[in-house]
C-alpha cells in the first residue's frame, strides 16, 4: 500500500507517497504535481494501489517544518528510489548540497566514479522521484542559469529562494516568487 499526501505550497501541491508508515517510513516519490502524475512516474512493478491519508505519521512534522521554513528538517527523512549506481551516487550527491546552496551539474559530476559524465549528471535530476527530498533544485548550470526542473523554472526558483531566505539569520522564508 502506498500512502499519498498533498500539501500546499505558494507554487502549487506539493504530494508525498509513502510506503510502511507503521513500521519503516520511507518516502518513495514525491513532487509538485497530483498524486497520479507522481504514481505514473514509478516503476511498473513498482505501483500499488495508492491510499490518500491526511497524515503521513513521523513524516508529516519534518515535511510541514521544511514548507514553514525550517529548509533542513527533511535532510535525514528516510527516502528509496530505483536508479543505476551512478544516479544513486548523484542523488547522494544532491543530499549533500545544504540547502541554501547549489551545485553546477559539472561539480557534481566530478564528486561521481564517473568526472565526466555531465549529461548523466543532468539525466538523473530528470529521473529523481523524489523531489524535494532528493534536492535537484540545487543542480544548476555551469553559468549559474537554472537549468531544467520537471515541476518548472517556477518552482525551482521558489524552492531556492525558499531555502536561501530561510537560511539567512533572521529573514523569513520566502512565500512569494521573486519576479525578475
């Protein structure tokens, strides 16, 4: 069984499925879309009937403080994806990114067995199904421009300055996109 939650965000729902909330809690796909978008992302073999629930057990506290403005609660929630080992390397790789803080697509290649291999880098951002947990948001380009993000420049925009403000001492997390 899996476990769907929708939050809301200032850039559209946020939804979360999990699995084993009694016993291991682990978040297996998340994203800035409905619960079916997301559940069409996973694996074949991997899909199960999928159970709405209004709380997400010793996940949903860390998950409300992140979208409040505490950018570092969700760093250790338990999360598993299927991937080769280079994009479980890359997704490891994107977990150490501090939130406030980005990383060009070359940089986290060059921290892989594989230095050179930019457009993999770039391919496992695109496969991450779990985002924000799996933070691809931090990937940039090497000119510093956003890139791609599958929720869109938007939300990508809004997750950065979300966590760069939040990360300022003092200042308030962000609620609204910054128009330029």
């Amino acid at each position: 069984m899996i476990n769907s939650c929708t939050y809301d965000t200032p850039v559209g729902p946020l939804t979360c499925l999990a699995r084993d909330l009694d016993r291991n809690p682990m978040i297996i796909a998340a994203g800035f879309c409905r619960a079916d978008e997301l559940v069409d992302r996973l694996p074949a073999d991997d899909r199960q009937d999928v159970r709405p629930v209004d709380h997400l057990g010793p996940l949903q506290e860390p998950i409300e403080a992140y979208l409040g403005g505490d950018v570092t609660a969700i760093d250790g929630l338990p999360v598993a994806q299927p991937g080769t080992e280079l994009q479980q390397e890359v997704w490891s790789g994107l977990r150490a990114i501090p939130a406030g803080e980005t990383r060009s697509y070359a940089e986290l290649a060059r921290r892989t067995s594989k230095p050179n291999a930019v457009r993999a880098v770039g391919s496992a951002c695109g496969r991450n199904l779990v985002a924000p947990f799996v933070p691809c948001h931090r990937a940039l380009r090497s000119d510093g421009s956003l890139g791609g993000y599958l929720y869109g420049l938007d939300v990508k925009r809004w997750l950065l300055d979300h966590e760069s403000a939040a990360r300022s001492p003092g200042a308030p997390p962000v609620h609204q996109l910054d128009a330029s």
